[in-house]
C-alpha cells in the first residue's frame, strides 16, 4: 500500500482448530495496510475467505500459501520483524523499524515458534510483554508501523463501500459511491 | 487502569465456536489496559482462561459474566462506544472520547449486534470501515484511547514476568524481579 512492501506470514496453522484465528490475521493484514499475507497451504478456508472478502472491498492485496515458511523466512531479503511476548516493547523498537524502507516481513506466530526464527528475526517485537492475542499484536504493530495512515487507505476494485455513519449501517455499491 | 474505568462488553458468544476470540477479546481488553470484561454467562470456558491468565501475569483486572448484556447496555452509567465497521473512522472520534472521565464501556460484538446498541451508544466507532477483527478493532482502540501509555502499565500481584529480551525468552518469578 505504501511505499514500502509489507508482508504478514501466519506461522504455524491447525487445520479447523486455527481456521478463524488465521482468517483473523489475515483480514486485519489488509486492513491495516499490509500488502500481502502468506499462510500455511493447509489453510485453504482462511485463504478463500480473504480472497473473497477482497473480491468485495478492493484492494490491492494479496493472499499466498507456502508449505515451507521457514524458507521464507530464511531466505527473505529484507528485514523481519517477528512479534513474541518475549520480544523488546514495540514503542522502543517502532522508530528504528520505520528508519528504512526496505521490504518487510512481520511474523506471526500461532503455536510454539522455532527457535530459528527469533534469531532470523531483526526485531523480536512485543505488543506489551502479557499473553494475549495475535491478531491484537499484529493491529497494534501496523497502527503504529505506519503511523495511522493505513485508515485513510483508498481501496481499489471494489463492488461495494461502507459509508460511515454515526447509526446504523450503510454500504454501497462503488459505482454509486464515487 | 487509569484514572477513568474501562468495560470491554463482549456481546453475544456462540460456546464451542467462539471460545477463541471470546478469549482473545478478554486477553486484548486486560494488556492494553481496560479494567474489567463482561462476557456472556455462556462463556465460562473463556472467563476460566483470561481469570487464570491474570492469576499468573497479574492484575488489577475483573472477569465478569451476565444473562443480560443488553440490561447492561441499556443502564450504564457513563459513555458507550460500540465497535463496529459502519461506525465512524476512530481517528475522527476519538478526541472527543479522551475528552471526558466518565466511565466508559466499549461493546464489541460478535455476531449480528441488535439496533438498541447503535442506537444507545454515543459512539458507533469503525477501525476502518473494512471487515477484519474485532479483536484487531478493540486493540487499535483501546491503544489509541490510552495514547500508548497503557503499554507502559506495571502488573501487580502476577507470580512471574517476562523480561523483554532481544532474542529468546525469559520469564521469572516475580520476587526474582523486583
């Protein structure tokens, strides 16, 4: 969305178990300004309903699936930033992350992360050093990333659009809104 | 947490299904600084995790569960914010909700959220107006209600801490830590 490339991979997936937690993370990616998630093969379910949900709101963004993340990770040229409740406060780390405009790839855990990964990662970041969730971590992290200008994002192709309003509900489609 | 009180009312649970998020809902609300969550009577598998969770990592933090969240709604004594993605854009919103002390109970809904609450809440707030997370929209909130210095919060009462690490993890007993 902007001008540096960010990428969201979901690490680890459960097939049934994970399903919503992975569609969760995956919808908060495009929402907040990420420009692509790359999921776990087996998570065809979260993978089709992000696809679909972009179909509908716009975009650009991009769903992908990998059977081997740790080579994206190992093999990733750019820096990674991996979000643990072990890592350093994102507060004290965010200035530094935004100092270059090199790709980025944010790494989201699910159940126990590889070791390889913290020491891959350039930045260990916790969103608050509490157990809470992954998809809290990851909204937190990209408001912060980019400064709340991923809330003003134009969304393209899309066939319908919310309008806000103080009650109720309002959507329309995108011909009629612009 | 801080010199205003912070309800987070988890609106509707379907047990089994929305264990997780229920969860995550309850888990986000207690790091990032609210001082009690509300959960459906229903919900008993989610209060026993986010109770036992600040049993370990401290509090102060309140689990409490109701039959009739819509009682609650309807009676509060103090300023409702209901997060939805119809609502309007929290960063045009929430000056004016910092703007006043009074108590605040922030609803966050899980399936379709009855009229009564757009219509009894003094702010129908949208983090976007894109689908994604209600987890992902009460983390962005709360962080930006608290302007960030609920990341900052001393526990007290937890029986261990983790210590911010560069790479790795370390979690200690609290008398180790002080």
């Amino acid at each position: 969305m902007f001008e540096r490339e960010v990428t969201v991979l979901r690490l680890g997936h459960r097939p049934g178990r994970d399903d919503r937690m992975t569609t969760h993370v995956g919808l908060t990616a495009r929402a907040l300004g990420a420009d692509r998630v790359v999921l776990s093969t087996d998570a065809s379910h979260s993978r089709d309903t992000i696809t679909d949900i972009t179909d509908r709101f716009g975009g650009p963004f991009t769903v992908e699936t990998t059977d081997n993340p740790k080579r994206l990770v190992s093999s990733f040229e750019g820096t990674i930033a991996h979000l643990t409740m072990y890592g350093l406060p994102v507060q004290s780390v965010e200035d530094d992350l935004r100092a270059t405009t090199d790709p980025l790839l944010v790494v989201v855990g699910a159940e126990k992360v590889p070791f390889d990964v913290y020491d891959r990662a350039d930045f260990n970041v916790a969103v608050t050093n509490q157990p809470h969730s992954e998809v809290a971590g990851l909204a937190v992290f990209l408001d912060r990333l980019f400064d709340g200008r991923e809330l003003e994002q134009e969304w393209t192709d899309a066939d319908r659009r919310v309008i806000p309003k103080e009650t109720g509900k309002k959507v329309v489609p995108t011909s009629d809104a612009e």
